[in-house]
C-alpha cells in the first residue's frame, strides 16, 4: 500500500543520510497504493531485488 513516490522519498532520505541498505518487505501483489504507483514491481523489473 506504498507508492512509488513515497519509496522514491525514503529512498532519496536514505542517500541523504549514506544509509548503506534500505530493505523492503512485500508482495508485488498486494492491493494497490492509493497514490500512482507499483513500488514493488518496478524495483523487481529494474533489477533492484535480491
């Protein structure tokens, strides 16, 4: 239930602070944001999931 430009935020924080590693839990499947966004999809079709 997390959008992208809320992921985008927490990521831009987390280079702010030299945060090393942000980790992420959840289902790609979930129920949507309610704000525009597949946070979880796009990371994973970027190559940003291990």
């Amino acid at each position: 239930l997390v959008s992208s430009e809320q992921i985008r935020n927490l990521l831009r924080i987390a280079t702010t602070l030299r945060i090393p590693r942000v980790v992420l839990v959840g289902d790609e499947r979930q129920l949507g944001a309610v704000e525009a966004g597949k946070p979880f999809a796009q990371l994973k079709a970027a190559g940003q999931w291990h």
